[in-house]
C-alpha cells in the first residue's frame, strides 16, 4: 500500500492540483492522508475542498480549517491570517462546513498519528524544534506522528529519550524502523523553507519508507486569484519566496 501525506493546501488549487498530478505521475497511491489546514490564506477554498472529497482519503482538522467555521478561537491568529479566514467563511457552501466540522483532530492508522499541530495540542502548537518536539513524544504511542502546521519539511527523533532534528530533503527515502519519528512533510499550498515548490511525501507501507517531493506550479495564477479577491498582499507576495 502506498499513501500520500499532504498537509496545508491552504486553498490553493494549482498547487494542489499540481501534486495530485505529480502523484499520479508516480504511480498513484491508495489513499490520501491529509494533515489539515486544506482552506484559509488562499483563493479557492471551495475548490480545493470539493477537490479533496473526490479522493480516497483520510483527514484531520487544521486550525484554519476550524477557524473557518468558527469552532475554535481565531483570536491567535495575524491580522492577515484572520482576515483571510473571514473571506473564507463566506465562501464555503453548507456541504464544505459540514466537512470540516465532521473533522478529527487525530487519527491513528497503520502505526502512525496523524494531527495538524502536535500530538498534545492537535490542532494549535508548532513543533518546530527539538524542545517541543521531545515533549510531544510523550502524548502519543504509535511508532511514528505526521504533523502540519509549520509548513517546513521536517523530521525528529527518539533515540533512547533524547530527541534530534533533521531537515526532510526531497528525493531521499527516510528509512522506519524502530526509532520513534515525528514527520513534517511541508505544506502543499504554502510552503515556508525558503522553496517556493508544493511539497508533500510519500509512505510506501511495503518498503517501510517515507519520500518527500516537491513540485513546481503556477505561482502566479494563484497570486492573480489571491489579488482580485483582495486578500492580504503580504499573504500573495510570501509565495514567491516560499517563506
């Protein structure tokens, strides 16, 4: 069995599109794991859930995804942030609110926990370093945790209670065995590691490996989207940097 991790498509449709397509470029795969935050900051929220629900997939849910229709306080997020997520609520039809408030904040599947935040706080905190990180090794008992969020590709590790960090580099396999792993695969619509490419992995279950990718797309059909629906410009502007 092969799955895909996507996280973060953050209502961007060609980068969404734009790896659907590289997935099936590569063989396909049986099933889409989505690790949450699939509306908010970008242009097409609508379409790019009605997109996700034509797939085989499991998903749980972002803050942006909540924040949407009001299901969880959006008083944390940036002003941009926040006023993306206002025109978003008001582009959602009744199936898609009733989508996102059917989702989980965890799912567990196959030796792996899947949150959008971190396996202590599913839906909010960050692991974005090895403090945090060897804390939320404690709040889940699967082998492995795929986590959003951060939208940096990126791995830590449990090795005997002591906790490392390293970057997740496309094209390389990450090996699972029995070290304990928490897996950022990047974000899909709004990538922050300096690459401005889709990114999102690969767990192929037969040879116990997850392979990260990137993917270009068309950053500007989606920044012309984003300025005639006057959204933020610093929200348009970041995609060009991947930052």
């Amino acid at each position: 069995m092969r799955y895909a991790i996507i996280a973060d498509i953050h209502a961007n449709l060609a980068a969404f599109t734009a790896v659907l397509e590289d997935i099936e470029h590569g063989g396909g795969v049986d099933q889409l794991w989505c690790l949450g935050d699939t509306v908010g900051y970008g242009p097409d929220p609508h379409e790019c859930l009605e997109l996700l629900r034509r797939q085989k997939h499991i998903g749980v849910a972002g803050n942006h995804d909540w924040g949407a229709i009001d299901k969880t306080d959006t008083s944390y997020f940036n002003p941009d942030a926040a006023a993306a997520c206002r025109w978003t609520a008001q582009q959602l039809s009744p199936e898609d609110i009733e989508y996102l408030d059917s989702l989980p904040s965890t799912i567990e599947k196959d030796g792996f926990t899947l949150v959008h935040g971190s396996p202590r706080d599913p839906v909010w905190e960050y692991v974005i370093s090895t403090s945090i990180a060897g804390e939320n090794f404690n709040f889940f008992t699967s082998p492995y945790c795929l986590v959003g969020h951060a939208h940096i590709p990126m791995v830590f590790s449990d090795e005997n209670g002591a906790c490392t960090f390293s970057r997740f580099s496309p094209n390389v396999k990450l090996f699972l065995g029995r070290t304990r792993l928490i897996i950022n695969p990047g974000g899909v619509g709004q990538p922050r590691d300096g690459d401005p490419r889709a990114s999102y992995a690969v767990y192929d279950q037969t040879a116990s490996t997850v392979r990260l990718y990137r993917v270009d797309y068309d950053v500007k059909t989606t920044q012309d989207k984003m300025m005639q629906r006057e959204l933020p410009i610093h929200l348009v502007v970041r995609l060009t940097h991947g930052q």
